[in-house]
C-alpha cells in the first residue's frame, strides 16, 4: 500500500483516485469544489481542508486539473505541491495542459529535486471509472517506468511518449481528432434525423461502417443509444465545452507555431467557443450538434 495524494478530483480526478482506492492505495484528496471532495468520499478518498494537510506522506502525488493555469499554480503556488511534498514524492500531472507549462513544470520539479511526470489521459469519465484510460506520459524512462506500478489501476494503455512535454503534445493532437470526429457525428446525426432516418437504425449502421469513431461509440449527441453520451442526461457535462474549448485552443495554437493548417479544427473550436458565448460553457461539448439544426433543436 502507498500513500497518494490527489488533488483535483472532478469528472475524471473523482473516479481515478476511486481506483486506487480499490488497488489498495491509501489516496489523500484535496479538491477546491466541496461537491467534488463529497464525491471522492464516497469512492474511499480521504479528503482534508487543504492541500498542505493532503500532501503529508504523500509517496506520490496525482493532479487533474482543468488547465495549465491551475496546474501552475498547484505546483508552483507558495502553498504548492514543490513547496510542500517530502522530496523523494513522484509527481504525476495528468491535467491537459500546454507543452510549454508542462515542460515549466518538468524543470521546476527538477531544480527542487522531484521526479515529475506530464501523464495526460484519453477515455472520457467512461474510461475513468471502468480504468481502461490510455495514459500519454512524458519524461525520463526510469521515472516512467518507477510510475507505471501506480498508473496501472487506472489504465487500459500506458504509453511512454518519450522526453518532457511529449505527452502532452500527443493528447492535444488526439483531443484534435476526437473533436474534428465529433463534428463529423453532430452534423450526421442531425442530417440523419432530418432525412427521416430512425436514429437507432442510423447508428447501428454508422457503429459497423466507416463512420465508426470513438466519438460515435461514446458521445453520440443523440439520446438513448449510447450509454455514457450527455445527451441522455441532457447535456449535463462528461466533458464540458469549456474545457473542449481549452484544448482545441491547444491544437491550434500549436498549429500556428508549426506552421501546419487546421481548418477542421478551426470550426470545431469556434463551436465550443460559440456555446460559451451562449452561456452553455459548463455544458457538454457534444452540445455542438444543436448548431447542426437549423432551428437549434437537436
Ligand atoms: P473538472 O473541472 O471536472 O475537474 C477539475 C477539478 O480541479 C475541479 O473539481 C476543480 O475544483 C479542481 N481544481 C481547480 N483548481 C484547483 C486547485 N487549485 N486545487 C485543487 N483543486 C482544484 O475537469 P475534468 O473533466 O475532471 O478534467 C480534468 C482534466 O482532465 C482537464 O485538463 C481535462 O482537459 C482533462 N480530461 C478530461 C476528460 C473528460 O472527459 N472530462 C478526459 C480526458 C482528459
């Protein structure tokens, strides 16, 4: 048994720390939102008032937090994680972030004597809670490799990506293609309803066809055919626009510094950006396929 400090338990942090909890960790929580501590609670995390007092023993140390301004500030912050942990704890951000804070955060971690990992996720909170998550992670081989024995509870895949920052870039590219592929699934099961189209018929064949995706497998943004997407729960967020937003912003800033063009990436952003403008920023980002219609209504 270890003992693992959490911190940032929402919609993926809450039910990946359960999994550790279920490994057999002892898991130390610390989240900024009440509603989310109760939550971990309930999933066997020990939670504490502040992260001072959820970073004592802590032998590793998980963040997963929404973007790389809080990831800053957790680490870096006078009442940080580099500031307060015993210095021989590994730590493991697993928040979607900018290369360039996820490789700040590498040397910081490095000047203070800590072994630091950038681990970003993919599989959604469905991939959190049944621990089938592909973990992109980004640093030295020795620490991956000392990391993987606690990452594996949460895990389907456990890739190492190669040097500091290069889980990240992989995340922000496949987040890239999840929202282009989600897109794709908001314009088609719209256009599919207004051809007359029995929604459960269309996407038994699309689910065998080429337009199979993940995106089609798990947020179909068309209610009652799959069940992890929000649009059976209207729209109550697995994956919130504004943290969609957040990470198309990514792609396309690293489109601008490379050079490489992005149109589809470019309108699948501008519709994340357009639901927060709505005030549907804290809604589910599948929430798009309302702008398919052409009366808003999906
Ligand atoms: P979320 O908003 O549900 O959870 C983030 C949590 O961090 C919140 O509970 C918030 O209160 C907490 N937090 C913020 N600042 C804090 C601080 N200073 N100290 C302690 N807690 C703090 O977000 P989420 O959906 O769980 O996503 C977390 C990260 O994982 C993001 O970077 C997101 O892009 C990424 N991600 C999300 C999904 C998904 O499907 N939801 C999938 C893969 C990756």
């Amino acid at each position: 048994m270890t003992t693992i400090t959490w911190i940032g338990l929402g919609h993926m942090g809450g039910p990946m720390s359960a999994n550790l909890v279920k490994a057999g960790h002892k898991v130390r929580g610390f989240d900024l939102s009440q509603e989310a501590m109760g939550a971990a609670r309930a999933g066997g995390v020990q939670t504490f008032g502040s992260m001072r007092e959820a970073l004592q023993g802590a032998e590793v140390v998980f963040t997963m937090l929404p973007k790389g301004e809080h990831s800053r500030a957790v680490y870096l912050g006078d009442d940080g994680v580099l500031a307060l942990a015993s210095q021989d704890a590994l730590l493991i951000d697993s928040s979607t972030i900018d290369v360039e804070t996820a490789v700040a955060l590498h040397r910081a971690a490095q000047a203070a004597g800590f072994e630091f990992l950038d681990a970003p996720v993919s599989g959604g909170i469905s991939g959190a809670a049944a621990a089938t998550l592909t973990f992109m992670i980004g640093g030295a081989t020795e620490v991956f490799e000392k990391a993987k024995q606690f990452i594996e509870p949460m895990a389907g895949r456990i890739v190492h990506t190669g040097e500091a920052g290069t889980g990240q870039a992989a995340k922000i590219v496949n987040n890239m293609m999840l929202f282009i592929s989600l897109e794709a699934c908001a314009e088609g099961s719209v256009l599919a309803d207004r051809l007359g189209l029995d929604p459960k018929v269309f996407w038994d064949i699309a689910s065998v066809s080429s337009g199979n995706s993940w995106a089609l497998q798990t947020w179909y943004p068309s209610p009652g055919l799959v069940d992890s997407a929000a649009a059976n729960n209207n729209f109550q967020a697995t994956f919130s626009a504004v943290l969609a937003a957040k990470d198309a912003g990514l792609a396309l800033a690293a489109g601008e510094q490379t050079g490489v063009n992005l149109p589809a990436a470019e309108i699948a952003a501008q519709r994340f950006q357009q639901l927060i403008d709505e005030g549907y920023g804290n809604l589910d980002c599948s929430l798009i396929a309302k702008y398919a219609a052409p009366d808003g209504k999906i």
